[in-house]
C-alpha cells in the first residue's frame, strides 16, 4: 500500500483483512500480480481507485480460487486462475467479481499468467473491439517495449496487420522485431510521422498511445484516411491542441479510453471475448506474456523504480510465494 502520494518511499507492505466474498465474487489466494504504469500513477497521487475498490495496488493477478460467493457457478475453490482487477493485486489474497476472471492457459504457470490480463485486456478491447484493427492495415503502437506494447506487437502481428512501434534504445527495438514489429522507430533520434510515411505513405491506420498530448498533432498528421487514434495513457500530459480541419478531411477518429474505471458488466464481456478469441492464441504459442524480471512482493519499491525508469522489456511480476 501506499502511506500518502510520493515517490517508492511510501510503498509500504501491512497486514489487512482477509477479503470475503460477496455475490457474484471469488476470492483468490495471490500467487503473483504484475506492475503496470496505472499503479506508478496511483502511487504518485494522480490515478486514484474508483469508488468503493481497494486502496491495494495492482490491477491483475494469478492464483488458485480459494472461495466463491453466492451466485458464482463456474468457478470452485482449487481452480488455476488469473483476473483483471480494479485494485488489490499487490497482496496474498483478492476479491474480484466472478466475470473478470480467466482460466490459467494451460502451457503456462502462475507467474507467467500474472502478467497477462491487464495488458491483453487492454490490447484486445482497444485494437481490436473498439480500433477494428483489420489484416491489411497498419498499426503504430508507441512505447514498444513495455507490456501494453509487446502484447500490441504480437496480437497484430499474428493477426496480419503490419506494425510498427517506437522504442527507447536499439536493444528494445530488436526485441520488438523478434516480437514480430516490422518497422521500429527510435523516438530519441527518428520523426516517428516521417519513418512511418517512408514505409507506408497512407499512414497508420490504428494508433495506440500511452502519450497524450504530446504526440497528439503529430499522431493525427500520421493517422491514415478513416485511420483512428486511440489515447491510453497521458505520460506525455493531457492538454494539448488539435486541428479539427485534420481530422475531417481524414475522417479520422480520436478515442480516448480506459479500462479500470468501467462497469463490471462491461469488463466481462472485454474478457470473455479474450478468452474466446486471444486465448487460444496463447495456449498455442503463438503469443506469449513477455516478462522481463520476476520479484518478490518485498521489493515493490525496486520493481516500481525499474517500471519508472523504463530499463524493461516487456512485464515486472511481483511474486507473493516463494
């Protein structure tokens, strides 16, 4: 938990109550949760739980189902399981309600399960629900490197489109190639709108990003006609100005998302369409959870330290059990 907002020094780990299950809910015995940029936020006092949702860090898990509440039929108590959480994961046990919970793919163990839900939930509802990511199209997905980003890669890529990301450093873009990007874009020395317009002249079709206003003007100039840009994350602030005379003349559409704050309703139908449709993607192997280090809950304040200073590729796992 956190003390107050602030830096890794007011990460602290406490005992709390046991949480019970309500209706509709299961409880799971935590094997290990994950570290996403929600959760830095959060820590620094400006990404706060919705109301009534633990003060817990930690937006996904892995674990076996330890108890269940009046109304829930699919689960049982001893199930493999991991879930997409609005808070809680940083902690041996968590309540989530029945619908956000997934069956742990059955090639992968606790560890490598935890570092999924956020980041394909996350993915598949943006790209794919709502961008309508199509075979033929080019997708550009910013920050490459990190979780949200190798999951982006891959899932494009398997599904035919053609990708290309913007990474940090020339190691992170020889992981994304490895991970199936076919153009990567150093920011730190490359125009992202000029590279991509050498490769593909029409532009991008879908865009994620985790910047915000930052990119904003250049993201519609690079955006393809009907193209759609889908804001995720606001790292690079949240006010900036647009020219609407951009966007009609490219029909194009800025959609601005999150998924933490929306209706449990609507949660599970996010993640029942990943597991019908990613799911099995995974159990085949043809996508993977990517995670760069695995540690213990003990040493949140290094694995936030690591996730702030973007050293990883790919996921930070926090394991609760030797």
């Amino acid at each position: 938990m956190c003390r107050e907002a602030g830096g890794t020094e007011v990460l602290e780990v406490r005992q709390l109550p046991d949480p019970v299950a309500r209706a509709g809910q299961v409880v799971i015995s935590v094997a290990a949760s994950a570290v996403n940029r929600a959760d830095l936020q959060q820590r620094k006092g400006v990404y706060p739980p919705p109301p009534g949702e633990s003060e817990v860090l930690g937006l996904e898990c892995a674990g076996t189902v330890e108890s269940v509440g009046e109304g829930v039929e699919r689960w049982q108590a001893g199930d493999r399981v991991c879930a997409l959480l609005s808070g809680g994961g940083y902690a041996d046990k968590v309540a989530v309600s029945a619908g956000q919970v997934l069956p742990v793919p059955g090639n992968l163990d606790l560890v490598q399960a935890a570092a999924l839900p956020e980041v394909v939930c996350t993915v598949w509802s943006n790209v794919f629900m709502i961008a309508a990511l199509q075979p033929t199209e080019v997708m550009l997905v910013h920050g490459g490197g990190g979780g949200i980003g190798t999951m982006a890669i891959q899932l494009a890529h398997v599904l035919g489109a053609t990708v290309a990301t913007t990474v940090g450093s020339p190691e992170k873009a020889a992981r994304c190639r490895e991970l199936g990007a076919d153009l990567t874009i150093n920011y730190r020395e490359q125009d992202f709108v000029e590279e991509v317009r050498r490769g593909h002249p029409r532009g991008a079709d879908v865009i994620l990003d985790n910047m915000g206003a930052a990119y904003l003007a250049r993201n519609v100039d690079v955006l393809a006609t009907e193209g759609r840009l889908v804001v995720i994350g606001l790292q690079g602030g949240a006010s900036g100005e647009l020219d609407l005379r951009t966007l009609l003349a490219k029909r194009a559409a800025v959609i601005a998302t999150g998924l933490r704050s929306r209706p449990a309703e609507e949660k599970a139908a996010i993640v029942a369409s990943v597991e019908e449709n990613v799911w099995p993607l995974i159990e085949d192997g043809q996508v993977k959870p990517i995670i760069h280090a695995t540690m213990p809950l003990e040493e949140v304040r290094a694995a936030h330290e690591l996730v702030d200073a973007s050293r990883h590729v790919g996921k930070v796992v926090l394991t609760t059990v030797g």
